[in-house]
C-alpha cells in the first residue's frame, strides 16, 4: 500500500511541488490550505490531489481536518508542515498583531497539525514528520523577527521531537530552504531583493520549488530511516550552518 502523505498550505508555492514530488514518488498525498479556494481547486484540477480547507493555528481544526482526511484517504504516514506566513517590518514599526500572527501560523501549528498524527505514527511504529523551516530562522533576516523567531522555534521542536520518536521509528527533520521563487519571495521590494538578498547569494540566482520538494521527498524515504533531528539547509550557499 501506498504510504499517504499530508502537505500543509500543500496549493501553492513550495508546498504545491513538495505535494507534486511526493505524488510523482508514489506516495497517496492529501493537501491543506488556509483560505485560496481558487488556487485549491484550480491545483486539484491540475493534480487530482484533494484539497483540505482549515487554519493551522487553530487546534481543533487540524484536529478535525486530520481526523478527515485520515478517514477518506487513510492514516498518515508523511506530515509535511510548510504552510507559513510573512508579516514584514521593522521592529519598531512591528504590531503585536503582526507578530502574532506570524507564531501561529508558523510555530503554533507544529504543535496543532504533529500532536494529532503522533500517537498513530508510534503505534504503526512508523512516521516521518518534516518542517520547513527558513534560512532565517538559522541566521535571523532584519524585517523579520516575527518570522525568524518563529523559523528557529521550529528547529527546537525538530531537536526535541526527534529524541521522543527515535525509538518509535518515527524520524523529524527541518528542511531550511533560502529564498525560493515563490509569491512570497516576489512580494519583497526588488530593490531590496536586487540590492541587499540576491548578492548574498553565492549561487546566484533564486531556489525553486521543485528544489525544495525533492528534499522532502529524500527526508520521506526508507533511505533517510537514520536521519533524525537534522536540518538540511536548501539555500544556494547563502548561509552555511
Ligand atoms: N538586507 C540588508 N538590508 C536591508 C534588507 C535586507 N534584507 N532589507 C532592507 N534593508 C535595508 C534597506 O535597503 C534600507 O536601507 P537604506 O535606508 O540604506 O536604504 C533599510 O534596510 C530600511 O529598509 P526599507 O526602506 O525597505 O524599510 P521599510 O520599513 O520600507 O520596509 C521591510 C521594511 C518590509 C522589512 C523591507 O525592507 C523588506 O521587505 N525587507 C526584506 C525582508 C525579507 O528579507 N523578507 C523575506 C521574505 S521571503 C521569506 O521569508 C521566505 C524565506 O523563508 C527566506
């Protein structure tokens, strides 16, 4: 049977090729997405991946939305938590609201979309959960600290949920990609993306999605079993950690 993998804000961006490498590789993939109806039905058109509509910041939602798609599609074996936000600005210009927002959706949900699906990993003794985390949160981005504070949360949950699923045959890893071609990445001012991101880039030239999605798909597979607690850095050379 094929083994079934749930993409978080799994309709656009990174998460749409994590979803689509993961497909290709044969897995059964279900996605979730936050609120773009039109891109969730123009990606299932395309993909004929089922699309899941709920807030990852909000508990009883995931719990409610897992509980689903495990009953329509089966129990997870792949939980690949991508869906995140921006909220950009200087710190002093920063609103509790923008800040707020930013650790929901990006590190609260660590905790609402894994907590539901762990104890079905540990007694299938099984599991792969993978969180894309960001360059800036290993080297922290001015305009960010919202979003750096909430990326490198994110790697002390992989540090730390990796001890605990060891023994279970469950495996947690980050992925850290740098700055990708997606929506996200073109809403930066191109000055500053021209002047001040792009040189910092020893490769020259933006990541793509695809990238992204095939270190997921390597982190998912029996041949990364004895990779656990690691971060993979995706970045062009931008930062070495
Ligand atoms: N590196 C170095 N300097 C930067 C910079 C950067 N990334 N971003 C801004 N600056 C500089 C500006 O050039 C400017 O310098 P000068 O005064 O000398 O011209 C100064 O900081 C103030 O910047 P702004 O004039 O742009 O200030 P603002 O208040 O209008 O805007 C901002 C602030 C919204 C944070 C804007 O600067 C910005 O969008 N910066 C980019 C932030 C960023 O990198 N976001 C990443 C989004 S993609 C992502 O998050 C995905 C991922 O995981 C990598």
């Amino acid at each position: 049977m094929a083994r079934v993998a749930l993409v978080t804000g799994g309709t656009r961006g990174i998460g749409a090729a994590i979803a689509k490498t993961l497909k290709a590789a044969g897995y059964t993939v279900a996605v979730n997405y936050g609120g773009n109806d039109e891109a969730a039905q123009k990606f299932t058109a395309e993909t004929g991946i089922k699309a899941y509509k709920w807030d990852v910041g909000d508990y009883d939602a995931c719990a409610a939305g897992i509980a689903k798609v495990q009953a329509e599609v089966g129990p997870i074996d792949v939980l690949v938590n991508n869906a995140g936000i921006t909220r950009d600005g200087m710190f002093h210009k920063m609103t509790k609201d923008q800040w707020s927002a930013v650790i929901r959706t990006n590190l609260d949900s660590l905790f609402n979309m894994t907590r539901p699906v762990w104890e079905g990993m540990r007694d299938r003794s099984f599991g792969r959960i993978i969180v894309i985390s960001s360059v800036n949160g290993q080297k922290g981005q001015m305009g960010q600290v919202n979003y750096s504070a909430a990326k490198a949360g994110d790697i002390g949950f992989v540090k730390a949920l990796a001890q605990e699923g060891a023994a279970k045959g469950i495996t947690v890893n980050a992925i850290c990609p740098g700055y990708i071609g997606t929506e996200m990445v073109q809403a930066i001012d191109e000055n500053v993306l021209k002047t001040r991101i792009l040189p910092q880039i020893p490769v020259g030239r933006l990541g793509t999605p695809e990238e992204i999605g095939r270190c997921v798909a390597f982190l998912a597979s029996d041949d990364a079993g004895f990779i656990t607690g690691s971060t993979l850095s995706a970045n062009g050379g931008q930062n070495m950690a």
